[in-house]
C-alpha cells in the first residue's frame, strides 16, 4: 500500500512520460536529494572530524565513481559494447583538464573540463572503430589497447606532465566565477551538483530515441539494421558519450578527490574495478550504476572498521586478537564472498532486487 499508482491519473503526455511518473518516486528522489544536497554538509559543518573525512573519503570517490560507472554503462548495459579501457578515458580527462587549465590563459574550470571530456570522447571514437567489425570478449581486448597505448603515451611523452620529471601532475586550485572550491564540504557539493546533472541527462537519454537504438544494437544488431538503425552512427555515438562521462570523472578523480595524479594511478585494475560496479549494481540501469560504486567503494571500508573493532573486542574480552595474517586477509575474503553471493542470489544486480522490492510493495499486503 505505500508503493501504489492507483489514483495517480494522467492528463497529458508530458505527465505520462516524466522521469519518475510515480508520486512515490519523486518524495523518494526528493528525499535522497535534500539528505545529499542539506543533511550531508550540514553534519560536516557542525562535526568536522567525522564529517571531512566522511565527504573526502568515501562520500567524493563514491560520486565521481558512480560517474564512471554510469558512463561505462552507457557502453556496456545499454549499448551492449564490452570495453576494458575505462581507466584510461578518465586519465584522457584528468591530464586533458590539467592541460587545458595550464596552457589556456582564463579558461573557466567547468569549460575545461567539458573540453576534458570532449578529449577523451575522440579517444573513445577511435578506439570504438573496431566494434564496427568485432563485438563480445573480441571488443574487449580490442579497448584492453586503449588501456595500455593511452598510460604508454603519458608517460613516453612529458609535454602532457607538463615535463614533470616522475610523470606526476598537480591539479591546479578549483576556482569557478572567482570563488575557489578548496575545502571538503566545498569539493562534495561541486561534484554532487556535477554527477546530478549528468544522471538526469543520462536518465532522459536512454528514455528517447538513442537510447532506444542502443538498445536495439545491444539485442541483436542485425535486427536493429534491418529497421533502419545505422549501427556505425549509434555504436560510435555509444562510445564518445560513455567516453565524455569517464573524461569528466577523470578530470573529477584529479581535481576534487586526490590533486596529485600520475598515468600509473589510471591501471587496468581501476577498469575492472568499475567494470565490477554495474555487474554488481546492475547492468544497464542508472541506479545500479550508484548502488554498484557504493559496494565497490564503501563496504571496503566498513569491512575494514568492522574487522579492527571485533578485533579491539576479543582483546579487551578475553584477551585474545585475531592473527595478523587473517586481519589482512579477512577484508578480501568477506568482500570477495559478498560479490559472489550477489551475483549467485540476483545475477541482474542490486538494482533488479529493488526493482523486485518495489514490486512487492505494489502487492504488499496481498500474497497475489
């Protein structure tokens, strides 16, 4: 009974085809943005310590991941084209941004990085030309080159460490219409406010006529031919877009969470990283894309206070502590059994259990 569209009647084709055309969705989207927009940064105010740490530890990475992972979605769940080089379109963007913010005197923070992410968009055109030949595991090696060529060419070529002897580069201040953005609580709403507006753009894209054809190309491209699709344009499209959304989280990652980068921080393992957090959140679905970078980014770190406090009880209880050998390696263990029992209970995701908790809610409290 809290989850039901009955009484909730449409008058006009804009109404029936809102975002979230259920009264219950809008409070609950609602909600999520006034706790992350209001409750968030007012508890970092008012407790520093915790609240600091909290926004630049987990709550910053959290958003500029889920941004990677929306755009790795874009390519992989809806477009259904399987690519490997994620990390290596964010290093495009973090090093492109530097670069723009360097040697383009007063060029504004927020046009570098869209020019970040329109960098990175024609590295991702380039690399998706073989999916016009190849598709699956095929494609995947395929961008697996991106990976490799692009951190290759970072560090063979100094001019964009700006001649850095270690290839390392500091992102410049963040200063947008003259008002630097330099602590945490600043660095959060700006990336919150960017992921925002990406999401809704993303959520409206895969609504309309181009998600429609990703879509298509992803069930069977020779269908989606035959009705007209032109699978060059699309897949193409599938990739500069998934590329711009990893551009603009690399220009993110570098500027607003660690401000010292170098191209060995862009690895294969943070590809399949990401690569993990939509098949946990959900592949091909929005929500996953959050839900896959809060298990991926935030449950490390609970394990990890977890762990150091049963270890602290066992002590001052009886006396006895964990070896150092399973307090290491009990972090890995439990996470890694965590993954495989999502993905054994609910192979579609995070996101298909609360679809399903929806589901039931409609039902709920009648067993049919």
């Amino acid at each position: 009974m809290l989850y039901r569209e009955a009484g909730q009647f449409k008058t006009s084709y804009a109404a029936d085809q809102q975002i979230f055309p259920i009264r219950q969705d809008r409070i609950g989207i609602a909600i999520v943005l006034v706790l992350a927009f209001v409750a968030v940064p007012l508890f970092a105010k008012f407790v520093p310590d915790t609240g600091q740490y909290l926004l630049s530890a987990i709550f910053i990475p959290f958003l500029i991941f889920s941004l990677a992972a929306l755009g790795l979605n874009i390519l992989t769940g809806y477009a259904g084209q399987l690519s490997l080089g994620t990390a290596a379109f964010m290093a495009v963007g973090a090093f492109a941004a530097y670069n723009f913010v360097l040697r383009v005197p007063g060029i504004p923070l927020l046009v570098a990085f869209i020019a970040a992410g329109l960098c990175a968009a024609a590295v991702g055109i380039l690399f998706g030309l073989p999916s016009l030949r190849i598709k699956g595991f095929y494609l995947a090696v395929a961008t697996l080159a991106a990976q490799f060529f692009v951190v290759w060419t970072l560090v063979r070529f100094p001019w964009f460490s700006n001649h850095s002897s270690s290839g390392v580069i500091t992102a410049q201040k963040m200063v947008i219409l003259g008002y630097e953005f330099d602590s945490p609580i600043e660095k959060y709403m700006l990336t919150l406010a960017i992921v925002a507006i990406m999401a809704v753009a993303v959520k409206n894209m895969v609504r309309g006529t181009v998600g429609r054809a990703w879509m298509a190309v992803r069930d069977m491209d020779v269908a989606a031919e035959v009705i007209g699709i032109r699978l060059m344009y699309t897949k193409l499209l599938a990739f500069a877009v998934s590329s711009f959304y990893c551009g603009v989280a690399g220009a993110l990652y570098a500027y607003a969470y660690l401000g010292t980068v170098e191209p060995e921080a862009f690895t294969l393992d943070l590809s399949f990283r990401i690569l993990f957090m939509i098949i946990i959140g959900g592949v091909g679905s929005v929500l996953g894309s959050f839900l896959g970078a809060a298990f991926i980014v935030v449950l490390p770190i609970v394990l990890n206070v977890f762990v150091h406090g049963l270890n602290g009880l066992l002590q001052s209880t009886v006396q006895w502590s964990l070896p150092g050998s399973i307090t290491s390696n009990l972090e890995l263990i439990v996470f890694g059994g965590l993954i495989i029992f999502f993905l054994i209970v609910e192979p579609h995701g995070l996101a298909r259990l609360w679809q399903i908790g929806k589901e039931k809610l409609r039902l709920w409290p009648f067993p049919h």
